[in-house]
C-alpha cells in the first residue's frame, strides 16, 4: 500500500511538472530588453560566415535590427533584402514606404540558407 501511495505521488508530480513546461508563458519579445542592436547587412554577413557561431550568439534571442524598408507585405517586411520579419498583426501599409531607414524589434528564429535571410518573428517596429 505505501509503495502504491509513493507510485501515485510520483507520477502525479512528474505529470504536474510535465504541465508546467508544455503549457509556460509566452515570451514578451516587446517588453524585452534587447540582447543585440545590429545592422542588417552587417548581421547577414555574420551568418553568410559563419552559420553555426552567429546562430549560437543571435538563435532565439531578442535583437533590434536597423536597416532599409525593401519589402513590405500584409505581416511582414523585409530589411536590405536580408532580413525577413512576421507581426503577429497586420502591419499598416500607408505608414512606410520602399527605401526608409526602419529599426525593428523581435527574436531571431534563424537563417535560411537558400534564400540566405535572416528570420525574424513576434517583430514591432521602433518608432
């Protein structure tokens, strides 16, 4: 009977545990302090050098990234051609125009080497 007490104690608490870590908040990239302020072409060429070191330094770590509009879509835009960021809304098109300075906030989720950008989400834009 004690070892079946035990047993149920055990599996309860690794279940509750278990709960804790699927199920933990979501991060607040915005309300995050940045670890990095960088350049947008200066953080491509850190990646086209050397993947796996700035993967390391920037992978799921909250940046600011400043760099020229030159693409913009309905929830997403892009940097100097080299970094691709995704909102979580929709981003107003009537406010920016192809070719201005922009200054973007949002965790670096990695890089794609066949495109070769830089991927960003849960991105703000610095006013």
């Amino acid at each position: 009977m004690k070892k079946l007490l035990i047993a149920i104690l055990v599996i309860a608490l690794a279940g509750f545990i278990g709960y804790k870590y699927i199920y933990q908040s979501h991060r607040d990239i915005q309300s995050e302090e940045a670890n990095f302020t960088v350049n947008a072409t200066d953080i491509a060429i850190e990646f086209s050098k050397n993947q796996d070191i700035s993967s390391e330094k920037y992978l799921n770590k909250t940046i600011i990234v400043e760099g020229e509009l030159t693409e913009i879509e309905e929830n997403s835009i892009m940097l100097n051609e080299v970094v691709y960021s995704s909102f979580d809304t929709n981003v107003d098109q009537s406010k920016y125009t192809l070719g201005m300075p922009l200054k973007i906030k949002g965790r670096c989720i990695g890089y794609d080497e066949l495109l070769e950008v830089i991927k960003l989400d849960q991105t703000s834009i610095l006013e």
